[in-house]
C-alpha cells in the first residue's frame, strides 16, 4: 500500500469493471483484451488466424455467457474483501467514475510454468490507466481507493489465444487496486491481485461447480491484501 501520510482515506463505493473503462461493446475484443467478466463456452477445435506477432492458435466458437450473474457475483466478492480489509478506509460516492481513467495497454509475453496451456491469452495485454486532466474530482480531498476488476471468468476446455495445447476447464479472476490523490490527480500505486484454477481432469466444465471454485480463488485474492 502507498504511504498516504496524514491525508484523509476513502474508498469508492462503486467498484468499476475495466470493460467499461475501455468503452468498447465488442465482446470479442473484450476478451482478446484479458477483460472479460462471464462464462466462456468453446466449440469446433481449432482454427489459425495471423496476428502482428505471428500465426497464432485461437478457439473457432466462442460463446459469451452469464455476463451479468457473474459481473453481480463478481461485485458481492470485492465488496466483501475490500470491506473488510480497508476498515479505515471511508465509503463514499465518486461520480463516472469510469471517465475518470484512459486505459491503455501494455503487451506482456513473457513465459509462465505452464505457457501454452495457460487460462488466458497470449499476449496477455495488461492495463495501464492515466487520469484524465478534465475530470473533475468536485473540492474533494484525500486518497481514494478505486477497485477494478480486469476480468473474472470460468470456462470450459478449450484454447485461449495462443495456448497452442488447449487447457482444461477452470476459472481466473484479477482485480486491479488503485490508489489517487483526489487533490493532485495523481496515481499512488496500482496493485494488481489474481488468481486462476483450472481442473486437473476434466474436460467439461461443470457449471454447478463454478461458484465454488470462483469463492476459492476470491479468497486467494483477498490473502493476498
């Protein structure tokens, strides 16, 4: 956390998701973009497409699922953790806040334990925010706490872009802590925070299950606060 001195502490009430920062209704960007908040349903193999970094492995059906049971679940878990962890912190309302940030991306290749099965797309396109000089934050004073949530998903077996052996059924989840000096409309510190789990056998997700393991990796986040 960033030393914050003797300024007044608060926290955003609205947790906002970085798809809205990004503005775009396009849902096949937004999960190119690592942003995507539902159910993810893969089908019919395989298929190769050219991208600026070369010939790459991308799923051919991709079905966007449940995107607003999730986003909801999804809201109850952070609420929960950045309640209980910032105690000091106080709630309060920030208007649009999603017009408060630009959001741009920085391409990440580098190679992970499991790179080519891994639950996410390569490149993994990682968010970076600026605050915009025409927002207007309205006389207020102090550090604000923004939750952001990048992405948080489930999905069957199938192929992420790029994972050129497919994985199997699991979850991923990252949410996105950004602290801002309301005065100066400076950035503090950014702290990103995610954990993923995919099923070790089998192939097919079972969605009965999903919310239980999404309280897993919810609860692996929070340790991590």
């Amino acid at each position: 956390m960033p030393a914050t001195g003797n300024a007044e502490l608060f926290i955003s009430e609205e947790v906002i998701f970085a798809k809205d920062i990004l503005g775009s209704t396009n849902k096949k960007e937004i999960y190119t973009k690592n942003l995507f908040v539902g159910d993810l349903n893969f089908s019919g193999g395989i298929s190769r497409e050219k991208t600026p970094w070369g010939e790459q492995v991308v799923t051919k059906q991709i079905d966007f699922l449940n995107e607003t049971g999730v986003q909801e679940e999804t809201l109850n878990y952070v609420r929960s953790i950045t309640t209980k962890k910032f105690k000091t912190y106080k709630p309060t309302k920030i208007s649009q806040l999603t017009k408060l940030f630009q959001i741009g991306f920085q391409k990440d290749f580098t190679k992970v334990a499991d790179e080519g099965v891994d639950n996410i797309n390569i490149p993994n396109e990682i968010p970076e925010f600026k605050i915009l000089p025409s927002y207007d934050f309205k006389g207020k004073h102090g550090v604000l706490l923004i939750p952001i949530v990048q992405y948080s998903y489930s999905h069957n077996a199938g192929w992420f872009n790029g994972q050129d052996w497919g994985c199997m059924a699991g979850v991923r989840a990252k949410l996105i802590l950004v602290w801002v000096q309301m005065e100066t409309k400076a950035i503090l510190h950014v702290e990103g925070l995610e954990s993923k789990q995919k099923e070790l056998q089998n192939t097919r997700y079972n969605y009965l299950d999903r919310s239980r393991n999404f309280q897993k990796i919810w609860k692996e986040i929070e340790s991590q606060i």
